[in-house]
C-alpha cells in the first residue's frame, strides 16, 4: 500500500463513555496517549497494539496500514 491509499481519518470510540470523534491521525508520530473529549478518561493502547487508533479507532494508523512497525 502507498500514501495515496492511505486513510488518515479515524474515528475513536472511548471505552468508558462510548463517545466516538473522527480525529486526523499523526502520520509522523504513534499517539499513545488521548483524553476523551466527553468524559476525560485517558486512553491508552491496548496490550499488543501500538497506539490508540490501533486499540480504539474504526482505522489503524497509518504505518500500519501501510504493512510497517508502528513507529519504526
């Protein structure tokens, strides 16, 4: 997969509160951290994966997408 095909747009969906924001993911950087919008909790990547759009997110982020390490 190139740039061109890939998908910037996510939509992350808080565990605690189930409120969803489509965010413009980094695609120089992993996120490892985001505060709900809503309710504040801070979210965190799950165990195995490499950031929050990879944990929460309707997409993955951009390196993975492209078959790349997160960050790598």
């Amino acid at each position: 997969m190139n740039d061109l095909n890939v998908t910037l747009e996510s939509k992350i969906t808080c565990p605690e509160c189930g409120h969803s924001t489509v965010e413009t993911m980094p695609t120089d950087a992993c996120q490892w951290f985001y505060e709900c919008t809503a309710c504040n909790t801070v979210l965190k990547p799950l165990p195995g994966d490499c950031c929050v759009y990879c944990s929460y997110g309707t997409v993955a982020c951009p390196p993975i997408q492209q078959g790349k390490r997160c960050c790598g």
